[in-house]
C-alpha cells in the first residue's frame, strides 16, 4: 500500500474510534448525513475511497470541529525547527504580507485554544462578501500608507 493510502486508512482509523468513544454508530451517522445504509461501513472498510468532504462531514454530525479531528489524528506537533521546506516557505510568503510591526509571532510550543467552526448559517450572497472583502481590504491598506505619514487631522472636524 502506498503511504498516501495508509495515512488515509489511519485517519479512518482514528475517526472511526472517536465514533465508538462517542457511542455514535455507523448507522446514526448516515442518517445525520442523509447517507446510504453501509455507506460509513464501506467508507471504513476501504470499499470505497474516502473524500475528504465526507470524512469531515463524518466529524461534524458527530459534533467534532474539523480542527479537533485533526488534534486527534495528529497531536504531536513538529518542533518549529522541523518544519518540511514547503512549510517554512510558506510561512516565509506569509511574514512578508504582514504590515510592519505586525509580524506574526514565530509558532509557540503551546498551540492556542482551537476556534470552533460556526454552525452552519444560511448562504451568504456573494456580492455582499465580495463588498466586505474589499472593504475590509481597503481598510487595512489605508493603515498601511497611513504607518509612514505624520497623523494628520480628520477633514469634518471631529476628533
């Protein structure tokens, strides 16, 4: 078997025991899901190729953030020395869109509290994220040009 096949059968492995933790059976998770019976049974057994919208689909009927999933798969973090160079690249890329005096922290030992995905919301209009996206842009170009100029007065007066 390939180490990309194992290391999906291990992920498998790891969310099908959180299932029995939970007392959650096959059964229960294809109906949360709206799934075909044995559908999760063929899923574990390697029947069927895992999809990676499935396997998270698995964790969240189940209540799992899909971080949590991952904390579980994986809970020994690299030491920041051990980064792959793919890893170190990217956050080389990363550090360099940081305004000055902005520059993320170097990764602690200690990882923060995890943020909870938000339960599902009602679609989001496109255009409206699309608008909030820019505006937020804007924003945060604008304290960027604003960091190298003398702060000046507000034009209408208000202070």
């Amino acid at each position: 078997m390939n180490p990309d096949k194992e290391e999906v059968q291990r992920l498998l492995d790891v969310l099908r025991t959180l299932l029995r933790m939970l007392g959650v059976s096959n059964r229960e998770v294809e109906r949360r899901l709206e799934l075909k019976h044995s559908a999760v049974n063929r899923l574990f057994s390697g029947v069927v190729e895992a999809k990676l919208d499935l396997v998270l689909g698995i964790a969240r009927a189940v209540g799992l953030g899909y971080d949590e999933l991952f904390d579980f798969a994986y809970p020994d973090r690299r030491a920041a020395g051990e980064s792959t160079a793919a890893a170190q690249r990217i956050r080389t890329l990363l550090e360099d869109l940081h305004p000055k005096g902005m520059r993320a922290a170097p990764p602690a030992v200690e990882r923060p509290a995890p943020v909870r995905p938000a339960p599902a919301a009602e679609a989001v209009d496109r255009d409206e994220m699309l608008r909030d996206l820019k505006k937020v842009v804007r924003e945060v170009l604008g304290e960027i040009q604003s960091q190298g100029k003398p702060e000046s007065k507000p034009e209408n007066g208000d202070d």
